[in-house]
C-alpha cells in the first residue's frame, strides 16, 4: 500500500502540518523572544538536544505501555535506521553523479590551509556544478568531501572562500550529518507509532478508542518534535559561521553571506533549482522567505536590519541571513 494515497495518512499528515504551522506563527516566535539571548550558543544546543531526546523518549515510552504487543516497536525502528541509513551511505555517490564533481587543486590548497588553521583533516575538494553554493558531505566509506559551485568560486573572494570553507569544515569537524540523521529519525519514529496505533484501533473493540486518541497525540507530538528539530539545526549552522569566522574573520563570513544571498535575490529564477533540491539541508545558503558585485558594509548592515517571518524561519532549517549576520557580528573570538 503506498502510503500517499492512504485517507488516514493524508489527514494525519494534514493535522500535523497545520499544528506545525499554528506552533510556528504563535507559540514559537513567543518562546524565542523570551529566551532569546539567554543561552550561550553551546548551552542552547545542549538544552535542545535534551528537551528533542526527552519528548521523544516519553511518548515512545507510553505508545509502549499503552499499545502492548500492537506495535513491533524494534521492527519499525529497525526499518527506519535501515532505509536512512542507506541514504546516508548512498548520499555521497548520488551527490558526485548529480552534481559532477571534480576534484580541483586550487580549492584544495584553500581546504588544506583552512583545515590547518581550525585543527582539523583536511577532506578531498570538489567544485561541482550549481547555482551559487557550497556544503560538505561525506560518510565512512567515501570519506569526507566539501564542495563549493563552480559559480561561487568565481564569485568569492579568497578570503570569503576561506570563510565559506570554514563553515563547511564547521560542520565536518561537528560531524552534522550524522547527528542531524540520529535527530531527525525520531519524528517519523513517533508519526509511524502513532499511524501504526490509529490502524491497530480498528481491529480493537475493547481499546480503539484508546489507541486511536494515543496516535493522534503521537501525530502532533511528532511535528512538535520536528519543529525542535528544525530549530537545532539552525543552531547547528551557527556553529558552523562561528567556524568560518575562526577561519577567515567575521567581515569575510558577513561578505560570503550577503554575496549568495543577495545573487538570489537579484536572480529569482536561479532559486528553483536549489529549493527543489533533494540535498538542500547541506547548502550553506537556504532560503527562509548570492553576484560577483562587490558587497559593501552598507550592504551588510541593510540585510542586517532586515525583519524576518517568525513563519519562515521556524519551518527552515537554516537561520535567516539576517539573523546570521547578526550572530557573526557578536561572535567573540
């Protein structure tokens, strides 16, 4: 049974996105106004990941006091880590195929030489085909790669690609990619309980109704989780500017950034291509509402000033170029 053309799926799906969307234009704009600047960057990181492990472990917890012997619990979870898994091994030979990655030598010489600067092993280089971008990639059988667009090179200056190359080399030294995929398994684990519970409730007349209010409660708590998950991202990817400031200094990451984001906004019809993207969660750049122009202060500090939708952000996975700016400014070294 494909699961796109289930009516339950689709109206579960439906539920939680619209509780998503409640939470991200109400609620969650509110908290972080609340708690914004109270936390350290790392503090805030840690509490987040506390709080995502915590949810889910309790709902997890009570749909296996409640449902019994109705979910196979170890079977789902067992599936899930496979088929994410062999995305993860796969991702890099996909992304090389995609993208036609090339090794280059003048970019590597910039990897070694930032690499050396932030105490870590330098990956292998690859400039690939793309509108303006860069990302890092890579797993235990390809080894680790960073690669930057062929356009972005020609954008850059060499010390906005030292700064971008930091950032990417940020999220390496942070092993992101791996614990963005432990912490992003544990929505779909709690949708796929709560789903699995709302079909177990038709073959029981004793607790359907039980099971079904459970799987609900499951449904929405797995968008909850999801919206905190988001969230921690955006937190991973200032660690990684704060990287790419170590590496290059914050005016080379504020210039980097406004570059690829002001190409974007002068060049709408370049956005498709990188928004449909299978592999956006990587780019240094995302879009939450990048030209070989020079990029002034002024420049800088219009983008700075710009307001951001509380909506937008929230559902992303990357800060606002706003927000980032902001934060590179306030990085202390």
């Amino acid at each position: 049974m494909f699961l796109i053309f289930d009516p339950i799926y689709i109206m579960l799906a439906t539920l939680g996105y619209f509780v998503m969307l409640l939470m991200a234009s109400t609620v969650a704009p509110a908290v972080a106004k609340r708690v914004s600047g109270r936390f350290s960057l790392y503090t805030s990181m840690a509490l987040l990941a506390i709080l995502i492990l915590s949810v889910s472990a309790a709902i997890i917890y009570v749909i296996l006091l409640v449902a019994g012997i109705y979910i196979s619990i170890v079977g789902l979870i067992a599936f899930l880590v496979v088929v994410n898994l062999l995305m993860y091994l796969a991702s890099p030979f996909v992304i090389n195929m995609s993208y036609g990655a090339k090794p280059d030598p003048f970019l590597q010489e910039v990897v070694d030489r930032v690499a050396m600067r932030l105490g870590v092993s330098p990956p292998k280089a690859v400039v690939v085909k793309s509108p303006p971008n860069a990302f890092a990639y890579g797993n235990f059988l390809t080894g680790r790669y960073v690669a930057v667009s062929d356009t972005l090179l020609q954008m850059l200056d060499e010390d906005e690609l030292e700064a971008v190359v930091g950032h990417e080399l940020g999220h390496h030294k942070h092993r992101d990619n791996a614990v963005m995929l432990v912490f992003g398994l544990l929505p779909s684990i709690i949708f796929y309980l709560g789903y699995s519970l709302i079909y177990s409730s038709f073959d029981d007349d004793r607790r359907g109704n039980q099971l079904a209010l459970l799987g609900i409660v499951a449904v929405i708590v797995s968008f909850l989780v999801q919206i905190l998950v988001l969230a921690f991202s955006r937190l991973r990817e200032y660690y990684a500017d704060f990287e790419g400031v170590v590496a290059a200094g914050k005016d080379a990451m504020q210039r980097s950034l406004a570059k690829i984001h002001l190409f974007y906004e002068r060049y709408p019809s370049f956005m498709r291509e990188i928004a449909d993207s299978k592999f956006k969660t990587l780019f240094i750049y995302a879009f939450v509402n990048a030209v070989a122009e020079p990029i002034t202060r002024m420049d800088i500090e219009m983008l700075k000033n710009r307001p951001v939708s509380p909506i937008e952000e929230f559902l992303s996975t990357h800060p606002p170029i706003p927000k980032r700016l902001r934060f590179i400014e306030s990085v202390q070294l």
